[in-house]
C-alpha cells in the first residue's frame, strides 16, 4: 500500500535527529537527544496503536500488543534516562 511507510520514516527522522544531537557531545544535548529518541519510540508506538495493520508499514513486526509494549517500554525507559541525567553546572 502507498504510503505505508511514512509512520516509520516519521519515527525514524525523529530518532535519527535525535542521534545527530546526542552526538554533539555536552550533557545539555545528550538529554535533549535522548529525550528526542523517547518521543521517537512513543511516536512508533502511538502510530502501531492507532494505524490497521496494512497501514503500519514495518512498524509491524509482530502482533500489534507486543509491538507497542514494546516500544512504550523502550520510550519510558529513554524518558527516565533522559530525566536523571545530571543538569550541567
């Protein structure tokens, strides 16, 4: 189906993005990246819950409860280290 990749692709820009700001190395974008890789994961997760199964595209992986248990948990997970990450001083 046409377009069934754009919820990927759109979650895949998220954390791509997210990568590049980790990568400029102060803790400031490390938190800011890790929270973007969170919001990616959620966004992943949102659009697996929301999407039929033909216009998920290769965010269906396996069936739709484990697919987004899965990336939730891996969204919460970044969150959390994303938030007790140490304020510079």
């Amino acid at each position: 189906m046409r377009g069934a990749q754009v919820p990927y692709l759109f979650a895949l820009a998220i954390a791509v993005a997210g990568l590049a700001w980790m990568w400029q190395g102060s803790i400031q974008r490390v938190r800011g990246g890790t929270l973007a890789l969170a919001g990616a994961m959620l966004v992943g997760a949102l659009a697996r819950l929301l999407l039929p199964e033909e216009r998920a595209g290769m965010l269906a992986s396996r069936r739709r409860f484990i697919d987004v248990v899965t990336l939730a948990a891996l969204a919460i997970g970044l969150l959390v280290a994303g938030l007790v990450l140490p304020s510079p001083s």
